[in-house]
C-alpha cells in the first residue's frame, strides 16, 4: 500500500451552531475549544413529541 496523497486532500471545515449562530471551529480560542469538547449531544424520540 502506498502512502495517502496529500495532494488530492480537500480542508474540511467544521462549524459549531451556538443559539443561532454558525462558527468555524478552527477559529476557536483554547477556551472555546475546551468548552466544546464538553459539550454533551442528545438525540430527542420524536416517538414521544408526536404523542
């Protein structure tokens, strides 16, 4: 197996909704990105709302 090209890579930008807003992550602080490798994700039972 050879190596992976790095020439045929493309950047892929995250971004972060905060209330609203849409941040790349790559333009986090130290503070911001501790903060957000804390946050927790959820996943809601539609299931239960539809009720």
């Amino acid at each position: 197996m050879s190596p992976i090209q790095t020439n045929k890579r493309t950047e892929c930008i995250i971004y972060s909704r905060v209330v609203g807003w849409l941040t790349p992550t790559k333009c986090y602080n130290k503070g911001k990105v501790a903060e957000y490798n804390d946050r927790k994700t959820y996943k809601i039972n539609t299931n239960k709302i539809n009720e």
